[in-house]
C-alpha cells in the first residue's frame, strides 16, 4: 500500500589476498622480475554510507513521527522501479479524513502519519524502465472514456498488511463508480502481464500505521459525517516519473 522507504549500509574495504602495499621510495619506480615498471594496487574506495529516508511529517498524532514500523519486503533491484495508480485528494479532503479520524485513534500514540493521503487502484508495481511508458499508454487509452465523478468516505477501518507487520488506519469508500474505475486499471495493467489488486477490494485512504504486533482484532464502523470527494484523474508515478491522466469521457 505504501511506499517505500529503506537505507542501505556500506561494504567494508577488502584487501586482494596475498597483496602488499609498494614502500614509497623517492624518484623510484617498482619493477617487476622481468624489469617492466609496475604500479601499485589502487585502494578500493569505502562507499559512502546512504542516509536513511526522511521522517514523515509531523502532521497528525505524534510528536516525533516515524516509519510505523513499516517494512520493505521488496528488496532493491538495479533496473527496476517501484510505482502505483491512485486518485490524489485535495487538501481539504485530506484534512477532513483526518478530523474524522483523529477521534478514533484517541491517545494511542503507536500512530504515525502517512506523507501521501489517496487511494490506491493497484497493488505497488515493480516495473522494468522500458516499461513504465507501456503502462502509461495503457492506462492512458483505457481511461480516455471514463468520466468524472463524485464519491465520499463513509467509513473507517483498520487494515494488517499481508506479511501481518503493519496496520493501518483508513477512511473506506463504498462508491460503485470508484469500483468501476479500479476495474478499468485492473483490465489495464493484467494486459500488461501486470497484477491487479487485491481481491474483494476495499477502496480507502490511510491516514497513519502502527505497528500490527500485539494489535487488537481490527475496527471497522460508520464516519460520524461522509466526507466527499471528487474523481477527475487518476495518477501513475513509477520511479522519477508521474502521469496523470484527466477524466473527460462523455
């Protein structure tokens, strides 16, 4: 559901086996048994130690807000980019999921905020970049019919993640017109080979994660108010790159 976030540490130096520094003598060169000059090994240089990803913001229930004991269960790989398809909410929409929320959560202080607030339509993709632009096309002539709509929130509820690691507090929507439209990636990207989400889907926004160790049997219930919304694009970011595409159908 989220992103992902991970440092990596360095490598020790290692030494070639059997290898000896050259003693520096002046205005000399080392020889080899045949007379030939040769240079002395190079050192290998220590690989800079990469820092951490930033915290998450400092927006919701914590004081100091951390990862939320989320895991990467993917690990990296050169060449290939993580990315997703969601509906991004305005400002305020985001907010409002917040107030809504932030009695439920009361003073448990496990809580932390997520950076992005929006609703997921796929599962996280791991794609090769030669195929970031087909999934763009894809998605791009699936979604240039599909119109515009409304829908709202109207319901809470906590989800555990499968490798049970992280929960995760939400907002649900029922909206039969955002069921179709996920519908509509999901015919897009299994042309691609591609998996679509998860199955019996329950369409929401995640507020904050906790860690799921120890939780409780997970809540569910009814929003005190609905809280609307409006569908007119949908997004697609893999790596450094983000599509949106506008819905305009008639």
């Amino acid at each position: 559901m989220d992103g992902l976030l991970a440092g990596y540490s360095s490598e020790d130096d290692v030494k070639a086996a059997g290898q000896t520094a050259a003693k520096k003598k002046p205005k000399r060169k080392r020889t080899d048994k045949a007379g030939a000059a040769s240079r002395p090994a190079k050192k290998k240089k220590r690989v800079p130690e990469q820092a951490g990803a930033p915290p998450l913001p400092d927006v919701f229930l914590n004081d100091t807000i951390e990862t939320g004991g989320r895991v990467r269960h993917v690990g990296h790989q050169s060449g290939v980019w993580s990315g997703s398809v969601s509906v991004e909410l305005d400002e305020s929409v985001r907010e409002s999921i917040k107030s809504s929320l932030n009695a439920l959560a009361g003073k448990d202080d496990d809580w932390a905020a997520v950076a992005s607030v929006h609703v997921s339509l796929s599962q996280q993709l791991y794609l090769q970049e030669h195929e970031i632009e087909a999934v763009a096309t894809e998605l791009s002539d699936a979604l240039q019919k599909h119109r515009p709509f409304a829908a709202s929130f109207t319901r809470y509820t906590t989800l555990i993640n499968e490798q049970a690691t992280t929960a995760f507090l939400a907002a649900e929507s029922e909206s039969k017109d955002l069921l179709a439209l996920l519908r509509v990636v999901d015919a897009a990207l299994t042309a691609l080979g591609l998996p679509a989400y998860f199955e019996n889907p329950v369409l929401h926004a995640t507020v904050a994660t906790k860690p799921a160790a120890g939780m409780a049997q997970p809540a569910a219930g009814v929003l005190l108010a609905p809280v609307p919304f409006a569908v007119d694009r949908v997004h697609f970011s893999a790596g450094n790159k983000h599509y949106a595409f506008e819905l305009c159908g008639r």
